[in-house]
C-alpha cells in the first residue's frame, strides 16, 4: 500500500468521526473504525513480498 492511499484513507476516518460527531449515527462510526483498521492492516501488510 502506498503512502498515498495510507494518508488518504486517514482522512477519510477523520471526516467519518466528523461526520459521526455531526449525526450520532452508529453507522458512521462502525464505518469510520472499519477504514481505520483496514488502513493500518493495509500499512502493515502492504511493504512485504510474498514468496
């Protein structure tokens, strides 16, 4: 994953947890902490070779 799609999918947590803040919706939240656990899955796994 490169650092492009690391920094962008953070921003896109931040503006969900703005959006969530804004709304109360659960929905925003649950989406929000989903990207952000993808994204530092993505961070972590994305520099290694597989064999």
């Amino acid at each position: 994953m490169g650092a492009l799609a690391f920094f962008a999918g953070l921003l896109l947590t931040v503006m969900g947890m703005g959006r969530w803040k804004e709304t109360g919706s659960p929905y925003w939240l649950a989406g929000s902490i989903a990207l952000f656990v993808l994204t530092v899955v993505g961070a972590l796994t994305g520099g290694r070779k597989s064999r």
